[in-house]
C-alpha cells in the first residue's frame, strides 16, 4: 500500500484530491495538513511513501518544505500538485528534487499513475508540462523574467506576492531580514523593477500567480 499524504492549504483542493484517491487500489491518503511546516513534521514522526506538495500555502511554502523533506528523508517522493505551470516554475521545481508535477486538473488516472511512477522510483510529468519544459530550452533566455532568478529568489518571491513581511519571511527560512533584503533587492534588479506592487504585477504578467495566489 502505497501511503499519500495531501499539502495544501484549501480543504476544497485536499477533499477533491481525497474523493479522486478513495477507490484507487493500492493507494492510501493518510493525512492532509495546510502547511510545509505541517508537511515536515508529519514525515518526521509518521510513516510516509508520497507527498502531494502545493506550492503557495502560507509559512515555508511548498517549495522549502520540499527541499526540507527530501533532504532529512530521501525514500519520500515529492509530487508538485500546483496552478503554477509556467517555466521556469516546473524547472526549479524539478531542480530541487520533487518526483513529480502535476496540474490540479489532472485526472484520477493521470494521479494514480504518478504516484505508482514515482513510487518505483521514476519521474513523472504531465505531457503539457513535459513539452513546455523542451521546448524552454529553445526559448529566448529573455522570454520570461523570472528565469533569471535563483531558486532561492523565486521562493522568496512567491512568499512577498502572497503579501508576507520581510521579518517574517526571515524566520520561516532561518535567514537574517538583511539576508532577505539582499535577495529582494538582487531579484527587483534582474526585474528591472522598485517595489513588491511591481513584483506581484509582473508575476500575474508572466503567470506565476494568479487570483486564487493573492
């Protein structure tokens, strides 16, 4: 039995994601949390097989707590089940080391066959996704902004767009808020932007958010 824990900070998402897991055959949903911060400390004292990770939830996030995961338990698989589509969110995301991506419109055979893929140990993206990720490659370098930023950038740049505070921001990553500023201001010069107003509408620009983000 393969157990599945469900992330994400919408009970409308976890109960959909749970009613399309019920009756698949070798798969157990056997806990939904809101947080990254929830996420970590269930793999820590239970036993777990598969993540189904959101990426924009409050706290951490999905992105840290995906790295975090991986990092102190390795046999765990992380899928992204995520709104987000556009590159280069799917590349960073595979980049940290997540499994698996999957739009929150996939189907429950399309679920069902990743989880069971990752679980043997293999990769799994939706064709979309697969395609768009090719095809970036021949993109211009220029094509969308936010490819230039770090993995660490594109984190703290979800995290200020969903409206959080440097200080706060600061100690959900264990970083100093001049740390933080650093990276905020390093990130508005490969914008070419001033202000987070700028930032949250250059991300609804390019598709790395979206009204249920804000």
């Amino acid at each position: 039995m393969i157990k599945v824990l469900l992330v994400d900070d919408h009970d409308l998402v976890r109960m959909g994601v749970s009613r399309l897991l019920a009756d698949a055959k070798g798969i157990e949903v056997v806990a939904e949390v809101a947080t990254g911060e929830e996420a970590i400390s269930y793999c820590k004292e239970q036993s777990v097989d598969v993540v189904l990770m959101d990426m924009n939830m409050p706290g951490i996030g999905g992105m840290e707590a995906t790295k975090r995961i991986i990092r102190y338990h390795p046999d765990i698989k992380i899928i992204v089940l995520t709104v987000h589509v556009e590159e280069p969110f799917p590349t960073k995301v595979m980049q940290i080391g997540a499994s698996g991506f999957l739009t929150k419109n996939a189907g429950p055979e399309q679920m069902v066959h990743a989880i069971k893929a990752v679980k043997a140990g293999q990769r799994y993206l939706t064709p979309e996704i697969a395609q768009q990720m090719a095809l970036s490659q021949f993109n211009a370098p220029d094509e969308s902004p936010f490819a230039s930023l770090s993995e660490r950038e594109l984190q703290i740049m979800m995290m200020i767009t969903r409206g959080e505070k440097v200080v706060d921001i600061s100690k959900q990553l264990n970083l100093s808020s001049k740390t933080i500023n650093s990276y905020r201001y390093r990130m508005f010069e490969k914008l070419s932007i001033s202000n987070d107003v700028e930032l949250t509408h250059l991300a609804i620009r390019y598709g790395m958010l979206n009204s249920e983000s804000i």
